[in-house]
C-alpha cells in the first residue's frame, strides 16, 4: 500500500511540473497510466496422506481329500480274489461277498 501512495505522489508531483512548463512549450500530452497489480495466485503444495491399512481375514478354502490309487498286484489263479475283500478265494469262506470273511 505504501509503495502504490508513493507511486501516486510521484505520478501527480511529474505532472504539475509539467503543466507548469505546459506555456513554454506549444503541445503537450500528458498519460498517467496506475496499473493495479492482478491478484497473485499460488498453487498449493500437494500433500501426500498414507492411507489407512485394511486387514481382511483371508477366505477359507476347502480342498478336496486327495484321493490315493493303490495298484494291486496281478496275482495267479491261486491268489484270486472274486469279492476283493482282500482275502484269496482259497481261504475265503464266501468268495462271492465281500461283506463276509
């Protein structure tokens, strides 16, 4: 504010002086231009917030039983087994059920 008070003083005390020696001289022009200075705007600086952690509980996850393969061995006719009970028919009682020994 101080240096625009200033400004003016000067601008007005140039141009009495001007006027005044106006008579001596056969024309005079005489512009008196005060430019306001624009509004300053300054970017803010960005600002960088962390964000919050989230914990979620992992999802259960349901897998099958594995399922195991046993390859039985090729037995003769004396360790045939008819019912698969795992017993040869030679000592099994009921060869033909495998639900009795």
């Amino acid at each position: 504010m101080k240096k625009i008070l200033a400004l003016s003083a000067a601008l007005i005390a140039g141009t009495s002086m001007m006027l005044a020696a106006a008579p001596a001289m056969a024309r005079v022009d005489v512009d008196v231009n005060l430019g306001v200075p624009a509004p300053l705007y300054v970017a803010p600086q960005p600002v960088y917030v962390q964000p919050r952690p989230v914990y979620v509980a992992p999802r259960p996850v349901y897998a099958p039983e594995p399922v195991y393969y046993v390859r039985r061995p090729h037995h003769h006719h004396r360790w045939h087994d008819r019912d698969h009970d795992g017993v040869p028919d030679r000592f099994d009682h009921h060869p033909r059920n495998p639900y009795r020994d």
